[in-house]
C-alpha cells in the first residue's frame, strides 16, 4: 500500500507546513504601554476609601488595626483579596497615553 518512501514524504509535508503555520501565523501584538493613574500612591498608607456610586448610596471602606471594613451604606467586614485589587488599581496601566484633563 504505503512505501516508506511516500510515508517519509508525507511526514516530511506535515512537518513543513507546521512550521509555515508556525511562522506565518499572526501572533497577537503586546498592548501599549499606556499610563499608570497614580503608581506612586503608598497602599498602606491608606485608611479611607469612599467610592461613588450614580443613583446609589456610596461605598465607604476604613482600615482599623489592618482589617478593612464597609462603614457605609452597612457596616460589614470586607474582602481582603478585593480591597488588595482595589488598592492597586491606581498602579493599573490604561490604555490610553495621555491623562485627560478635567473638564469641570
């Protein structure tokens, strides 16, 4: 059926175009740098975190002997792992390369 020789030429196909797939393939381009908000803000030196909220009442987060709380609209005890994500976001990068200016 097979000779070795038509196998080894198919095997020798199939590596070729594997490695023309490899290299021709578009590789997905590395985001732009961007700007970082605020990146030299000290995390723990925050104690206070109040966020806004439209047609809602504000969040209101406060640090004591190391364990965040939610103050307001309920008091209840906070996520560590979501108050460390909320901590860095000002060190995030945006996609943006510009920092936009107020309009108000």
């Amino acid at each position: 059926m097979f000779t070795r020789r038509l196998l080894l030429n198919l095997v020798l196909l199939l590596v070729v175009a594997g490695l023309a797939v490899f290299v021709f393939y578009p590789r997905p381009k590395p985001a732009p740098p961007g700007i970082a908000v605020a990146p030299h803000i000290d995390t723990a030196a925050v104690r206070h975190i109040r966020i806004e909220r439209r047609s809602r009442p504000a969040l209101v987060f406060e640090r004591n002997n190391g364990d965040w709380h939610l103050t307001a609209p309920i008091s209840a005890r906070a996520n560590p792992l979501m108050m460390r994500a909320l901590l860095e976001l000002p060190r995030e990068r945006t996609a943006c390369r510009k920092v936009p200016r107020s309009t108000g």
